[in-house]
C-alpha cells in the first residue's frame, strides 16, 4: 500500500464500516476503539467475544492501552488548551 493510499486510510476512518479498504480486523479494532471512547459500557462480552475471533489477548491488551493512553493524552490537552493543530506539531 502507497504513502498516498494509507493517508486515505487515515483521512475515512470515520467511514470505515462502509469502506472496503479496511480488513474486518481493522474494522474491529477501530470500532472497539470508537466504544472505548465513546460508549465504554456497551463493552460487553458478547463484542469481547467478537475481538477473541481476531485478536489474541495481548493484542486485545495492547489495543486497550492504547486507547487508554490516547484518551489520556486528549484529555491533557484539552486540560491545557492545546488545540489540535499545535498538538501536530508537538
């Protein structure tokens, strides 16, 4: 995949259920992620279930953490007034 086709990636991934450019995979772990985010109670066993079939449990882990450590640092910044351009430039 080209520079210019992952930054296409990247510039729909609020579209990604639809684009079929991403693997189920990666369409998985962004929804988990977006739960993570937005709606951390709908979380249940039954999605958990959904991630066991394609990922391991420490990629699940890692996912995780990752997301916890984004939230985190949205928040931070967010605290701080740092405003989206100027975090780009960090």
């Amino acid at each position: 995949m080209g520079q210019k086709d992952v930054e296409g990636l990247y510039c729909s991934v609020h579209e990604y259920a639809d684009n079929s450019d991403y693997s189920e995979q990666e369409k998985l772990a962004i929804e988990y992620a977006e739960r993570f985010c937005l709606q951390h109670d709908t979380l249940d066993e039954k999605f958990f279930e959904r991630l066991r079939a394609q990922f391991s449990e420490p990629e699940i882990v890692d996912l995780a953490v990752c997301c916890s450590m984004f939230v985190g640092l949205g928040r931070l910044l967010a605290v701080f007034g740092i405003e989206q351009k100027e975090a780009m430039r960090l």
